[in-house]
C-alpha cells in the first residue's frame, strides 16, 4: 500500500484549524443572540436556527474536504506481484544542453524538439537499460542505466540548456562519460550496447572520433542524430529588461550556429551506426528501435513488477456523498426535504 501524490496529505492539518475556527465563530454568535433576549424567544422567532445542525453541516463539509485531499492523495494498493523475465540491451542518451541548442532553425528550437525526441525514444524503447548524459563543454551522467522508464523520462524534463556553467560542445567528453557509465553502471557486454548522440554538432572537438573509435572496439553501436539546419541560425539570449538578443563575437556580428552534419556522420560511420535528423519524426524512432532490437539480449536477470489498484475514485464518491448530504441540510436544502416528505403519501388504516 503507497500514496501516489503524499504530498497533498499535508492539506489535512488544515482540518483542526477549521473545526477551531468554526468553534470560535458560534462562541461568538451565541454571545451575540443571547444580547437579543430569552433563547426560547429566539427559537420562536428564528424556527430555522438550529446550533447543532449548523455543526453537523460544518462536520459534514469538513470531512468532505479531508477525504477529497485523500482522493488527490490517491492510494494504491497492490492486487499482486510477478515475476517476469528480463530480455534487454543497454543504451545511453548523450544530450547536447549548450546555449546552440537554443537555436531557432527547427521549431519551436533546438533544444525542445530534440527533446521531444528523446521521450518518444524512450518510450520506444521500454523494456531496455536506459541512461542518460548530459554535456555541453563537459559532461556528467544525469541518470545511471535504469530500466524505470517513467524515472528516465522525469529526469529528461528535467534537462535545460543552463544545466552546465561550461558552454562548448565537447562530444568526445561525452562518449567518453557514457563509457564509464557502462563499465561502472553496466552489466553488459558483447553487441548489446549502444550509445544514441543527439546534438548540433557545433564543435571542432578532435578527441570525438578517437572516442568513437575507441567505443566501436568495445562493440558498443554509435547513432547520431542531428539538431539544426547547415544554414543555422543564430543563438538567443537573454538581454536586460527581459529581452531577446542574440550572442554576438568580439567585432558585435551576429554569430550563426549551423548543423556539422560531417562530423555526426564520420562518428556514425566510426560507430558502426547511422546518422539521422531529428526533423525525420517517426522514422528516427523507429531506425533506432529496430537497432536496439537487433543487439544481443541478456536474458540472466528478472524484474520483479508490483501492480497497484487505484483506489481515488472510493474517496471521490464517498465526498460526493457528504457533500450532498451537507446540502440537504442547509436551509433551503432542508425545507425542500420537508415538503418532499409533507407531500409524500401515507397509508391509512
């Protein structure tokens, strides 16, 4: 048994303080009837006015609001565990964070729709190790290799272009970080690796090809996919006041940043792998979804799944209920329950 979002079960210390609220305001009303004169009086001359069914209607409300706060809170309950049989390949995201990838070429920009893509290839291939490095001057590992796909897709939301202080596009520092996250994250070896390149390419970083080189000799598969057009675009930044501007050089000239198309296919080709764009949609998906199958499997581990029964919609209907309940016993809800139950037909003897 877990709560899916706990965080909202913190919404209910705010029920005591309510009921003291509540408490305080009919202390004070009583004060202020009792001013007017007898109590009896008063109930001839307010017949409506009813103490203890105001706090039975504020009770009811009430709990209401706590148990919608346990219905966001959404409590699972798991119905049954299996096992199941892993059969998976290892692959690593390289993503591209540097400010070129904010770039507008493609829409919206860069950055954002390469995103987009690496959730769709995520998705895509569930059921596999994922991990994920982000670089731009350098690079660290975001998410060690994982086969929660869910986690690998948060972590992925979590990128933004000022993740890294380090500006540049430092690709073979980023190979190199991926293949320290197989040997020291990884339980693979043989053709069941790969590592998936996405960036602009806006680099003239020789240590790249040695990398993929040197990821080649240990069978680990290269697919670069590429962000931007040859003929670029420039790079936005942020100017004062809220501004958009564009970084300049040293003599205040707009600077393009613009597709290395060549490089990300020699890293392809030193990777034994294919070079795609990000603007060929689906196709990227599945090209690499049919690479990923087609590496060795390891067969030697089982995962162990728990699945949940979702149990919101109880606590949903059970304050429904109450506040339907809350309603009959308002003024006008109670004089129409009267009259329903004046209007109704009694037998006679």
């Amino acid at each position: 048994m877990q709560w899916e979002t706990p965080t909202y079960l913190w919404l209910l210390v705010l029920v005591p303080v309510m009921l003291l609220l509540f408490g305080l305001s009919q202390s004070y009303r009583r004060k202020l009837l009792g001013k007017l004169g007898d109590a009896a009086l008063i109930r001839q001359v307010l017949p409506s006015y009813s103490p203890g069914r105001r706090w039975l209607k504020t009770v009811l409300f009430i709990a209401a609001i706590a148990v919608l706060v346990v219905s966001l809170a959404n409590l699972r309950v798991g119905s049954k565990r299996k096992q199941v049989q892993g059969s998976s390949s290892e692959v690593i995201i390289c993503f591209d964070v540097s400010a070129s990838m904010q770039a507008r070429d493609v829409k919206p920009d860069r950055f954002t729709r390469t995103r987009l893509q690496a959730a769709s290839l995520i998705e895509a291939l569930s059921g596999n190790k994922i991990g994920l490095v982000v670089f731009a001057g350098n690079s660290y590992v975001q998410m060690p290799l994982t086969v929660d796909t869910r986690a690998a897709l948060m972590y992925l939301n979590t990128m933004d272009p000022s993740l890294i202080e380090n500006q540049g596009t430092s690709i073979g520092d980023a190979l190199q970080t991926a293949l320290r996250a197989f040997e020291q994250g990884g339980t693979m070896s043989g053709k069941s690796r790969a590592v998936i390149l996405i960036t602009d390419g806006e680099t003239h970083d020789e240590e790249a090809l040695e990398m993929a080189e040197a990821l080649n000799k240990e069978n680990i598969r290269i697919i670069t996919i590429g962000a931007g057009t040859v003929k670029g675009a420039p790079i936005p930044v942020q100017g004062r006041g809220g501004t958009t501007d564009y970084k300049k050089d040293s003599e205040g000239n707009i600077v393009l940043s613009k597709l290395n198309e060549e490089m990300l296919q020699e890293l392809a080709r030193a990777g034994n792998g294919p070079y795609l764009h990000v603007n060929d949609g689906r196709s990227v998906v599945q090209q690499v979804r049919r690479i990923v199958n087609d590496l060795d499997k390891q067969e030697e581990q089982s995962f162990e799944y728990a699945e949940y029964k979702q149990h919101f919609q109880v606590f949903l209907i059970i304050a429904i209920l109450l506040l339907m309940l809350e309603w009959f016993l308002r003024d006008k809800g109670w004089n129409r329950l009267k009259q329903f139950v004046d209007q109704t037909p009694k037998d006679h003897v």
